[in-house]
C-alpha cells in the first residue's frame, strides 16, 4: 500500500509552482517511487478530485473550468487505476489548494478521501503563509484573477469562505479524520525551507531529490495603484475573457513598484485581526508544531503596516494613456471597456476636469 500525500495549499503559498515542477517532472519523480497522478490533472493540479466530493456531498455544481477536461464523477477512479498502473511507486502525491477551502461541514468530505483509497496511508501536507501576508496576498489575486473581485477588502475578508475559518480550525478538522499526526504544517517562509526553495521542500517532505523551483513566478501581485485601476476594470468588466487582456493594458501603462507589508483596510482592523491570529498560532505551535514557532518573525505592528494609497500621478498617466491607446483602435466591447474604465477613474478620483480636453474627447468617444 502506498503513502498518499495530499498537498492542501494553503493558496498563495506557490502551489502553483509545486504544481507545475512536479508535473513537468512526472517521470523523474516516478523513477524514485514518487507518482504524481495525470489522469485526475486538469492544467498542472488535481482540482477534480475535490469537485466530485463537493459535488457529492453538498449538491453543489462546481464550473467546468476546475475539471480541466476531467470527466466529471470519475477523477477518484482514475486515481486509483493510475495508482494500480504503478505499483512501483510507494509514494502518490495529489496537490490542489481547493481543499483549503472546504471549511463548512468538511467531516463526510474528508471520510469520502478514506473510503475511496482503503488500506492507504493518508498524510495531509499544509504550507500556511503569515496571515497578514495572506490577507493581502489572497485578495490582490481576487482583484487580479478570474474572480475579478470589485469591492473592498473588508468585504472580502468579511464574505470568501476561506476566511470564515481560522488556521487552526482548518488544521484541527483534517486532525479529526486523519489524526494529528498526519499533518504536517510548514511555514511559507524562505529561510524554513530546505534548500530555501519550496519545490526542494516539498520533494524532501515525499522523499524526492533533484527538484527546484528554477524560475517558475506564476502570480506576482499588483502594486497598489495598478490595483485599484483593475477593481475599476472589473466593475465595468462583463466578460471575464477579458481579463488577461485588461492586464496587459495594465502592466504595459502602469510601472509601480510593490511596497513591503501592504495592508489593504485601516490599521485598527489589522490590529483587531493580528490579535486573532497570534492566538490562533499558539494553538498550531502546540497540537502541530511540537511547541515550535510557527513564524520566527512575529507579526509587524500596525504602525508598521503600508495602508493601500493610489498614486494619483499614474492614476493620471494611466488615463491619458488609454485615451492614447484606443485613439488608433477600430472599435470593440474591450476598447470601450477600456474608456469607460479611465473615464470611472477620472472622475472617481476627482481630477476629471483636470485632464486635457483631447484626452476626454478620446475617452468619451472611445465609450461608444
């Protein structure tokens, strides 16, 4: 019988780079016992087997972009065959951050995992980010994604799933089916992991060698202004095929650098949260960590924290940019997106009457 790792997120902790090398190494992996399974595999990740669960157990029907081609209701049978297949391989490795989202009545859920692979040894590998570095992480994807979150940060912490529960509660229910001992929880932090690389971290965890990251960098987030340029975008926005394009347009006018310890609501809300979460992570430390820090370093004072604050001269530039922009355009739904974006913006941040008049004549034109 094999030892099946399920890797579980938590998202934003470069799953999608574990995801990708261990997918683009299937064979090297298999040469050392090591199966990551490609018949449940949609894009790089094994978002299937958690759609058929929730689908299952909750009546609930789960977008056809999360199968990746996977026939929905058989991804839990293909895994078994493909393990069948491999009976060299002692270890199986099933990553997809989907179940870190499963926080609401996850019990008939999780017992589903034991009945479909009897007789198998079941570890559940769990990276968690700083939660402060989390928060933000998470909803800067949101605003950047498919999702194409428009509303504000409170908002979002206040309404996604994933937050409605803490670290540990995630933790502690997996705990309950599969018990304590099969968690292992690892900090998202670079200096913590072996080889100060996540991919070598998660090979060692399994026991693989000669995996690395390289230069895999699929998610870099938005810079505050570039930010709240696209949740204009995404309020306009009726077409999510739309998104990619939105984001060229975005990085091809907008240069911004980041800015360390972004926090996107007010400083009293983050000291409320910052509370929650150190008590949160003493119960981690001691039921899975063996007492051990969870983060060496503690969280940063409020007062340390960069507030979310546009930068009105690229907000500016950004709009006389897109009058420049859709000036030599034939017309179209994404040009006249893009108009009415500046347009949103310019007068949303009060410098409207400020611009140029050719740059409005372009806009408003641009708008249909």
């Amino acid at each position: 019988m094999a030892t099946v790792y399920f890797h579980i997120g938590s998202p934003k902790t470069a799953t999608s780079t574990i995801q990708t090398v261990f997918s683009k190494k299937g064979s090297k992996l298999l040469k050392q016992g090591v199966l990551y399974p490609k018949s449940c595999q949609g894009g790089n990740a094994h978002h299937s087997l958690v759609c058929d669960m929730v689908e299952k157990h909750r009546d609930h029907k789960m977008a056809d972009f999360w199968y990746g081609g996977v026939t929905r209701g058989a991804s839990w049978e293909l895994l078994r065959q493909e393990m069948e297949k491999n009976p060299q391989a002692d270890r199986v490795v099933v990553s997809t951050e989907l179940f870190f989202a499963q926080v609401n009545s996850v019990h008939n859920v999780f017992r589903h995992m034991l009945d479909e692979l009897p007789g198998h040894n079941i570890k559940i590998v769990a990276y968690l980010r700083r939660q402060d570095q989390f928060y933000s992480s998470f909803y800067n994807q949101d605003v950047k994604g498919m999702r194409m979150w428009h509303k504000s940060a409170d908002e979002f912490y206040n309404t996604h799933q994933v937050f409605t529960k803490n670290y540990y509660q995630i933790l502690k229910a997996w705990a309950d089916v599969f018990g304590s001992d099969n968690i292992i929880v690892r900090p998202f932090v670079t200096s913590c992991l072996v080889g100060n690389d996540i991919v070598t971290d998660m090979a060692a965890i399994v026991g693989a060698e000669g995996l690395h990251s390289g230069s895999v960098n699929e998610n870099d987030a938005l810079g505050m202004t570039q930010l709240a340029i696209k949740r204009a975008m995404n309020r306009l926005c009726k077409n999510k095929d739309h998104n990619e394009q939105l984001l060229e347009v975005i990085k091809k006018l907008v240069v911004e650098e980041r800015v360390k310890n972004t926090w996107y609501t007010n400083r009293k809300t983050y000291g409320h949260y910052r509370s929650q979460w150190e008590r949160t992570n003493k119960k981690i430390e001691a039921e899975f960590c063996g007492g051990e820090p969870l983060f060496a370093d503690g969280f940063p004072k409020a007062v340390d924290m960069a507030l979310a604050e546009e930068n009105r001269d690229i907000l500016v530039n950004f709009v006389t940019g897109v009058s420049k922009l859709i000036g030599s355009k034939k017309e179209s739904d994404f040009y006249r997106l893009l108009a009415q974006s500046a347009l949103l913006i310019a007068l949303e941040y009060g410098f409207y009457e400020e611009i140029d008049s050719t740059v409005k004549a372009g806009l408003v034109a641009g708008c249909g």
